[in-house]
C-alpha cells in the first residue's frame, strides 16, 4: 500500500489529532460531493467517487468492514446515478427532476432496510471468524455499523432515482455517524458527520422546493 493511502501516514496534527492523507482528502472530496448533489448537479458523481475510493481504503484499515463493503456499493451506485442522471438531463433537459416514491414503495423499501441490517449485522460479526486472512480482527459495533451501511445503501439507490425521501435515510445515518466515528477515533470524520447532516437537512429541503416548483414533471 503507498504512503499516501495509509492512515499511518500523518499529514499534520491539529489539537492532538494526527490527520491522515487519505482521511483529509477523502472527507474533503466527500463534503463537496453532497454540497453538489443537493444542488442537484451532475459533478456529484465524479467527485464522489473518487471519495469513495480513498474511504474504501480508509474503512478496511480501521476495521469498519461494513463500511468498507458500503464503499463498493457506492462505487456501483455513483456510476448508475451518473447514467441515470445523464440520461433524464438528455430527455427533459433538466439537470435532475425529483419525486416521493409511493406510500406503498416507501414501506416496503423501509421494512427490507430493516431486515436486511439485522441480517448484514449478524455476517459482520463472524467475517473474523469465518475469513481470518482478510479480517484478521472483529469488526467494530457490527450490528450498528452494518445498519448505517444498509441506510446508506438505501438512500443512495433513492438518491440515484431522484426520490426526495433519500435525505431522510442520509440525516438518520449522519446521527449515528457522529457518534461511531468519534468513539473510533476518527474525529475528522466525525466532524464530517456533524457538516454531512446540516447538508443533509438543507438538501432535503432544496429538494422539496424544487418538487414544489415543478409539479408537473411528477
């Protein structure tokens, strides 16, 4: 693994903090992706992977692995939302139209949230065991760091499909964020989290504006 990419590797100390390379531009590149994607603009998607990118190696190093798994699904879903995106632009010309799914979808999309954290928590919690090459050590808070990652999963599937109800999956998983990052030590992005949910609710509430403006694209 380079320098650069290794938590060892300190870029400088603030308040008795060592900051990392990969974990200051990776929090960077990631606070910008949410700024431009509650602004509804394409650019989201390309800075937003490469944040994912650098976190992926952040995540595995600290023994998040739920959250390192998350990093891959993001890969995946930061390149369907730039097709996605891309596509509806070509056929309204609008840079991204946004809606509320059904009651009934928003039901069903919370209840398979539910259950399939419960069940990544269970998984998370004997990879040590079951992998111990790859996980030499057991994975933190596995049952609450595997629902935050099935949230995000959620929500970014939303976010991809222009579903307003996204953020409210996004500012439930900056709560918790706030909390596991700092008792794991990895206050800057802790402080990310804090940044993330004011994002969050303000995007929230541009998207909702924006569905208002715009009643007839629904």
């Amino acid at each position: 693994m380079s320098r650069f990419l290794s938590t060892d590797t300190v870029l400088f100390t603030i308040l008795g903090y060592p900051m990392s390379y990969i974990e200051l531009v990776g929090t960077l590149l990631y606070l910008w992706s949410v700024w431009l994607i509650a602004r509804r603009n394409m650019l989201t998607w390309p800075v937003g992977i490469a944040s994912v990118l650098l976190y992926l190696a952040l995540f595995y190093q600290i023994q998040l692995y739920a959250d390192a798994f998350e990093q891959v699904y993001y890969l995946g879903a930061s390149v369907y939302g730039w097709w996605y995106w891309s596509r509806s632009r070509q056929e309204t010309r609008l840079v991204a139209e946004v809606s509320y799914s059904t009651r009934g979808a928003a039901v069903l999309v919370a209840a398979a949230t539910a259950i399939l954290s419960v069940a990544f928590g269970a998984v998370t919690s004997r990879l040590h065991v079951w992998m111990p090459d790859a996980f030499p050590q057991a994975a933190s808070y596995p049952y609450i760091d595997a629902g935050t990652t099935i949230m995000s999963f959620t929500a970014m599937w939303l976010m991809a499909r222009k579903r307003i109800e996204s953020w409210n999956y996004w500012i439930a998983v900056d709560l918790i964020g706030i909390w596991l990052y700092f008792v794991k030590d990895v206050r800057f992005v802790s402080l990310l989290y804090v940044i993330l949910l004011v994002l969050a609710i303000k995007g929230l509430g541009e998207w909702r504006r924006a569905w208002a403006r715009a009643p007839q694209l629904i």
